[in-house]
C-alpha cells in the first residue's frame, strides 16, 4: 500500500468506538481526515467504515471532538 504523504507529516490520531466496531482516523497537520480504518465483526465493519471513507476523500476538516463522539453519526456533516 503507497501512502498519500509521508506519516511523519500526519499530525493526529482519532479513536471512535461505535456498537459494533472501533474506528481509527488519521488527521493531517490542516485537520482533513486522510485516513480511516476499523476493527470488529466482518459485516459491521464493512457498514461503520463506510463514512469514514467518505470523509477520507471528502477533504473535509471535521472537529476532532464530534469525530470522536459516538453520538454523532458520521454521516452528518462533520465540519468545525
């Protein structure tokens, strides 16, 4: 796997533990999601990565304390 940019540049980790599956995002020195990964059972994972995914390519700078909350869905627009 080619990364974007090189990890020493990314600037932030995010944890998200959801239901089903605990979310990871990856944040840049500007705060845009760059990355985003999951852990738990097969099929939640594949359904709670998702919007993650979305965000990744999305460019979005969301704010690190409502990625974080698991009472925000991520599928709601997550900009500062």
């Amino acid at each position: 796997m080619e990364a974007a940019e090189p990890l020493r540049s990314l600037a932030r980790s995010i944890a998200l533990a959801v239901v089903s599956a605990r979310l990871y995002f990856r944040l840049d020195r500007e705060g845009r999601v760059v990355a985003a990964s999951a852990v738990g059972p097969d099929s939640s994972v594949a359904r709670d990565i998702r919007p993650g995914e979305m965000l990744t390519g999305s460019c979005v700078t969301p704010d690190p304390a409502r990625l974080a909350d698991p009472s925000i869905p991520l599928k709601r627009p997550l900009r500062s």
